[in-house]
C-alpha cells in the first residue's frame, strides 16, 4: 500500500465536524452490524494535540464475523478495505480516499474485544490530561521527524508511551496499542 509522509498539524476544531459526518454516514451503512455508535478515536480527537490530518474513526460491532458483509457496502461508499492487515484477525481496517492522500480511517472490531477499551481508555486518559497529552504531543513530534516516511515504525515507536498510559489505567493492549 503506497504511503504518504507523516505530518502532524496543530489541532483543527473541523476535525469533530468531518467525525460526525462520519459517524452519521457510517451509523445508516453500518446500521444491521453495529453494537453502538461509531466513535471518534485517535489523536483528532484530543482538543489541542497535533495530529496527521486524518480522522480516525471505531465502529464496535456486534459480531466481526457478521460484519463481513459490510466490506462491500463500505467499499462502495468510498472507503479501502485492507484485507491483509496483519490484524485481520480481530479488526476490518479501511480508509478513504486514498493510502497517497488519507482523510479518515476506519477500524471495526467486536465490540466485546480489549482492544475497543483501550482506544476508548487512551483517548480518554489524553482527553482528561493536559500534562500526559502534552507529554504525547512532544514524543510524537520527535518520533515524526525521525519516521517521517514510515508509519509503522512511527506507530511501533509510540507504544511504550501509549502501553504505560494503559497500564496505570488498568488495561493490557492485545497487540500493538495505536495511539
């Protein structure tokens, strides 16, 4: 999958616009497998944290299995399903509209697995702390300059920081943790 170069922004309040626009599209396409609303995950969804300019997006579903049938639906709204995520296993993982020019990612999970409470738990803990929020922004700013064209060693350097923050939480990660 072509990749473009990791460049964080400062925080934009239309980010919660393109997430509710979303959320709503996604609520009537995803309307016969999901378990609750889709939420808007990531670092978009900190107010006052950089962040890549995409908005990341968890649709708990009722049963992964089930919600096979919602790749073609999702497909033909636009959004690039990934089939060989090497999370496969657990996740869908989408994005739109393109790996060259992504707005907006989509990872849909059962809504039972661990791994739908700790992008919850991790949201929320930079949400309700400026200092660790802070503390993220300077690790991920650093950690961009040095991965700049590779995201997933971007992505793996970023979960020490993103494990601890689970940990003190009382939640241990499944796999890699995405923050």
């Amino acid at each position: 999958m072509d990749d473009e170069a990791i460049t964080l922004v400062e925080h934009r309040a239309t980010w919660r616009r393109q997430f509710l626009e979303q959320q709503a599209r996604l609520a009537i396409l995803l309307q016969p497998w999901l378990a609750v609303p889709p939420e808007h995950i990531g670092s978009t969804a900190v107010p006052g944290l950089r962040a890549k300019p995409v908005i990341d997006i968890l649709a708990p579903v009722a049963s992964l299995a089930g919600a096979e049938r919602a790749i073609a639906v999702l497909e033909r709204d636009g959004w690039l399903f990934w089939p060989r995520d090497p999370n496969r296993h657990y996740r869908m993982w989408f994005l739109r509209p393109n790996a060259a020019a992504r707005t907006h990612h989509l990872q849909i999970i059962q809504h039972d697995h661990p791994d739908v409470r700790a992008l919850l738990l991790f949201r929320d803990a930079l949400r309700g702390d400026a200092a660790l929020r802070d503390a993220y922004a300077a690790l991920k700013a650093r950690l961009a300059d040095q991965y700049r064209t590779d995201r997933n060693a971007y992505a793996d350097a970023k979960s020490d920081f993103v494990r601890s923050v689970l940990h003190d939480a009382g939640v241990v990660p499944s796999r890699r943790p995405v923050g």
